[in-house]
C-alpha cells in the first residue's frame, strides 16, 4: 500500500544502479572487491557498535544478502551457528571467504547469488536472522521479509559519508568519478526505508551508531602508501592526493598518524510478517 507519498518509487531513483551492475552484477562489483575489503578493514574498530546492535542466539541461523568481503558476516560467525553469505560476486565471496579463513572460522557458507533474481525457497532457504548491510537486499524489502524466521536487519550509512564517498574523498580532484548531488540530504535518508516498511503494515526498530574509518599508521608516508592503493594516483597529482589524506591524519605523541574519518549507521530491523505483507 503506498501513502500519500511513493517512498519505494523514491527509493528506485536514489538506488538506481548503473547499467553493468544491472547486466552482469558480479563483473561489475567483482572489480570493486578489493577496494571494499580494503575500507572495510579501516572500519573494524567501528563496525563493532553495528554488531552489538543485532539480536543473536547461538543456535541461530544467519543468512548475509551482498555480503561482499564479509565485513559483519565473519565477526557474526563467532557469535552464531552458522553464516550463509551470498554475493552475486564470487570475487568479493573469494575476500569473505580469506577472512573467514584468516581468523580461524569455519561455519560460513559461501554462494554466489544474485539477489534480484533470486527466489526464497528455491535458490536459498530461510534462515533464522537475515542482514542487508548497504546491498542490493536493500531493494527488495519484501523478499529479506520473507527469508527470515526471528529477525530481518538492514542497515546503510546515515546521512553521512559513506563507505564510497570516504574513498572517493581521498581522491579528489584525481578520480573522474561523480556521486549523485542528493547525499547526505536527510530528505533522502534512512526515512525512506522507514516509511515503506511503515506502509507495508511494519513497525521497525531503529538505531543510528557511530561509525567510522581509523587506522595507525607509523608516519605520513605509510599512510599515503596504504591509501593509495584504493585508486590511481599519477605522480603529477601525488600533491592533491596527500592533501586529501592530510585532511584526515592526527598527529601521535609517538611521532606516528591516525587516519580518522566518523561517519553514522542506521541499523532498522523487525520481526517477520506472514505472507500477506506483499498484499498491503
């Protein structure tokens, strides 16, 4: 049922994706892969607020829609039975999956999946919790409706720099590449997911957390180093680019740097409707 405002058709223009992301999905993120689990390790210390927000039980089961490299599915492995990841890249399932490895878990499955065509029942089972951490899942809240048994989460940056706009900070005046003029406009914020879930018959829960990129780094240099492996960077604009960083770095008594970047994360969620939800 819509109200006297189309929220889900404002949600299609603000999430609107380009058109590879739409034909071949897993291209098109696959060539992301590296940077995300490269900006998502900086936001470790922070992601932290998110997890403490979620309801998990060790028996339970948690399905992760777009998990790229696995920033909340592998710490929510520690916590729970087990972790289904799908990801229409098999390129950010390979990141998840590494990490995973890394710290010792072994109770993630990984699928590759496109969520848009996917099919509840068919190409993947209900699980007992169901998570979209700024994902395609967040397109169809309907289907993470009707995957989930206790809990759906979806969780997205609110009104604040995202993970791509705090990437693409670093790189201004170099990267060619443009966000949409409406970030960070709280008349195109998390209101949007509210208020379809309000018409669909929902009463969500909310939290916005405090979240952030951080990192120590010994010196300047080291810092400029590990940023720059997020994008290309000529040797004519290596000046531009340690502005950028420098707006970013704190001075250590040590003699060391800290990169620090706050953000906010909203984090909604809601215990299941039956089926008649798609019928409001």
């Amino acid at each position: 049922m819509n109200g006297l405002v189309n929220w889900v058709e404002i949600q299609k223009r603000l999430m609107r994706m380009p058109a590879m992301a739409e034909k071949d999905p897993g291209k098109f993120w696959g060539k992301t892969a590296f940077m995300y689990d490269k900006m998502s390790k900086l936001e470790t210390d922070y992601t932290i607020n998110q997890l403490d927000t979620l309801i998990l039980a060790p028996t339970d089961s948690v399905l992760d829609v777009g998990c790229g490299p696995g920033r909340l599915a592998v710490p929510i492995a520690k916590r729970v039975a087990r972790v289904t990841a799908i990801d229409a890249s098999d390129e950010m399932l390979r990141y998840c999956m590494k990490n995973a490895q890394e710290q010792g878990i072994t109770n993630i499955t990984p699928k590759v999946l496109d969520w848009s065509k996917a099919v509840v029942g068919e190409y993947i089972e209900k699980h007992d919790v169901v998570i979209a951490s700024r994902s395609v899942g967040l397109q169809d809240l309907i289907k993470l409706n009707s995957a989930a048994n206790k809990y759906v989460f979806i969780l997205s940056f609110a009104n604040s720099p995202s993970l791509k706009e705090v990437q693409m900070s670093f790189f201004e005046g170099i990267s060619e590449e443009k966000l949409p003029d409406v970030r960070m406009n709280r008349m195109f914020g998390y209101n949007i997911m509210f208020n379809i879930l309000y018409d669909l018959g929902i009463d969500p829960n909310l939290k916005v957390v405090k979240d952030g990129f951080t990192r120590k780094y010994d010196s300047r240099q080291d810092a400029y180093d590990d940023l720059r492996q997020l994008d290309e960077v000529t040797r004519e604009r290596e000046p531009i680019f340690r502005k950028n960083v420098d707006k970013y770095l704190l001075e250590q008594p040590d003699g060391g740097v800290r990169l620090l970047r706050e953000t906010k994360t909203y984090i909604m969620w809601w215990e299941p409707q039956e089926s008649d939800i798609g019928l409001l």
